[in-house]
C-alpha cells in the first residue's frame, strides 16, 4: 500500500502535468493555457498562467537544471518559456508540422528537445546559437501514423517513440554540433540523425499509448490500447533482440507508464489506478494495484441497518450511492511522470487525469 498526497486543482481534464527540479513548481496544461502552480505548504496555490498558444496545449515540460519550460499545441507550435525578472519570456518554435503537436520532451541534456505530432513526424529542435533560434530536424521513415508519446534514453541521442500505427520504434536524433558522440549501446554503436535502431509491433497492432526507457537504458517498454505491456531487450547493433516480453491482462487500457527500477515498471491508464509490474527478461509480471487492496482515501463502509436499506431503496431505487469510485482519482490517469528518484531507483511518482487531480505517491 502507497502513501499519497491529492491535488485536486479544478474540475477539468489535465492533458499533460511536470514538476520543476525543486518540486515547488507544478505545470498543468489546461485547455489552450499552461497553469503555473507553487507549492504552498501541503498544496498548491495559482501562481502564472502561460499564454500563447491558440488551441488545445497536449504536452509540457519543465527542464530540471536550467527551469525552462517547453510546451506543444494543436496549433502546431511549440513555445519555449525561459524566466527572466519581468515573468517568462516566450521563444515561438516553428514546428514545420501541418497536423497537430501530440507530446513534449526535454532531453536529458537539455540542448534539445523532441515534439511527436499527427503529421508522422516527430520534430527534434536545438538551438543555433549564430542565429538565435530553434531549429526543428524531422524523423518521419518510418513512421506511418500519429506519434503518441516519445522517451528519450540516458544517452540523449536515442528516442523511443509509440504511434497509432501499432508500432514502437527506437530512432537516433543526433544532431552534429549538438550532441557529443554517444558511447556504443545494446542498441547500436554508429548513430547517424534517423537511424532506426529498433521498430516493434505489439500482439493486436493496437494503438501505442506511451513508451519509456529503463534507468539504464538498456530495456525499453511501451503500453498499448490492447491492455498490454510490452517490454524490449535487445541484443545488439542490427540483431534481433535478446528478449521482447509481453504482459496481456484482463484490465481496462493503460495509457502512461513509469520506470520504477530495472525490474518494475508503474503504468496506469483508464481503470483510474496506477499498477505495478516486475520482472526481467524472463518473464514479467501484474503484481497488483499501487492503492492496496483496500484501496486508502475512501472513508469505511459502516454498517447498514435493515430499516436504513429499505429506506434508500424507497427513496433513492438503490442501497448504496455508487457515483464515487473506490479510487483516488476519480476518472482515467492521463499521464504518470517520476517525482524523486536517486541511483536509478524512483522512490515517488506523480499521475494527473481527466478529473483535475495531481496525485503524488510515495513507493
């Protein structure tokens, strides 16, 4: 059973939730907005609101060192927001996307960052110090439908990507005067920008809905709309790979997922709870819900008398009242994020969803 703090910030849909470095900053997307919370003893209070984008925000992102945030739209835009003393200051990236901006990520080493979109692309932008803006390089083969999610490897050259094509896919994004040259991997050792390092098709070729690394980047998961988790081991440059495990269970969809450590994995999705998986490359397994059995957060059932049933059936048609969920979030998790981790195990992990509530676990 996990402890947990609730946020419950406003009676709306959370596309997208990042917390700074700190933890005292909290970023919600919210229609075409992006809210800016701060810590307030155990909450958190209304600070800034960012504007600029003219339609739906999908994806936000705080960077842990340098504190800039990047955010991406339907409006087919991506703006990077850097403080300065008079609020943020807005840098408009011109995404050359004609569909949608799906999802955000910064890298690792924060010189770039990667936008998923509707136009089978996904555009990684850096910026060019001589001209003072942010260029955007577009992987598209082979990607053949909308990206989902992107998750970058430790390294910041290697991007994991999910789409709607039933596919996830490990691309190289090295981009030259950017990136230093990375070490060889599992997942291959010569990286020019586009190479495709790894492209995996789940059971049902059902949507891809998130994708993640492990802390060491040498395994690679993603979720699906088949209720699956898929998880990749792979075996070296242009080699089949050395394991793909796939965990099918009897629950509702998962729509996001965590890297807990090597051997366990958080995902959660639109049975309302996050659940915990653990395994190697033998074998994985559903070990349970995140909440417990008991589910904490829900008050005691106290006995009812005869008298008081036939009562609320008379009055009501019903014993019980039934429109509140026996979970902490009361409508589908949309995104879980890592909260506080140290030496690649994560000790806590954030989820936001539909009903407007920031929820911080403590494993």
């Amino acid at each position: 059973m996990a402890s947990h703090e609730v946020h419950h910030l406003f009676h709306h849909p959370i596309a997208d939730h990042s917390f700074s470095a700190d933890r005292k900053t909290l970023a919600v997307a919210r229609d075409n907005n992006v809210e800016l919370y701060n810590r307030a003893g155990n909450s958190f209070q209304l600070k800034d609101e960012l504007r600029g984008h003219d339609k739906t925000v999908t994806g936000v992102d705080i960077a842990p060192q340098s504190g800039r945030i990047v955010t991406c739209s339907q409006d087919r835009n991506a703006y990077v927001w850097e403080p300065s003393s008079s609020g943020w200051k807005p840098t408009l990236v011109i995404l050359r996307l004609n569909r949608a901006a799906t999802c955000v990520r910064w890298s690792p080493a924060e010189t770039k960052f990667a936008v998923g979109s509707g136009a089978r692309a996904i555009a990684v932008c850096s910026f060019e110090q001589e001209n003072d803006w942010w260029v955007s390089k577009h992987l598209k083969r082979p990607i053949r439908s909308t990206v989902t999610a992107v998750g970058w490897h430790p390294n910041g050259v290697l991007l994991a990507c999910g789409a709607t094509d039933g596919h996830a896919r490990v691309l190289s994004s090295f981009v030259k005067g950017t990136d230093a040259r990375p070490e060889p991997s599992a997942w291959g050792e010569r990286l020019p920008f586009g190479t495709v390092c790894g492209e995996f098709l789940n059971r049902t070729a059902g949507w891809v809905h998130d994708v993640g690394f492990s802390p060491s980047g040498d395994a690679m998961a993603f979720v699906s709309h088949d209720s699956s988790v898929t998880v990749v081991y792979p075996s070296g440059p242009e080699q089949p790979p050395k394991a793909v495990v796939s965990v099918s269970t009897q629950l509702l969809p998962f729509t996001s997922l965590v890297w807990i450590s090597e051997t366990e994995i958080v995902a959660a999705g639109y049975d309302c709870e996050a659940y915990r998986l653990q395994g190697d490359q033998n074998g994985w397994q559903l070990t349970g819900s995140v909440e417990g059995k008991r589910r904490p957060g829900m008050p005691q059932e106290r006995e009812e008398s005869a008298l008081n049933m036939f009562r609320q059936m008379d009055l009501k048609g019903k014993v019980k009242d039934d429109t509140q969920l026996q979970t902490v979030h009361q409508n589908t998790i949309s995104t879980a994020r890592i909260y506080q981790e140290s030496g690649g195990r994560t000790s806590k992990f954030s989820t936001s969803g539909v009903d407007g509530r920031v929820v911080v676990w403590n494993l």
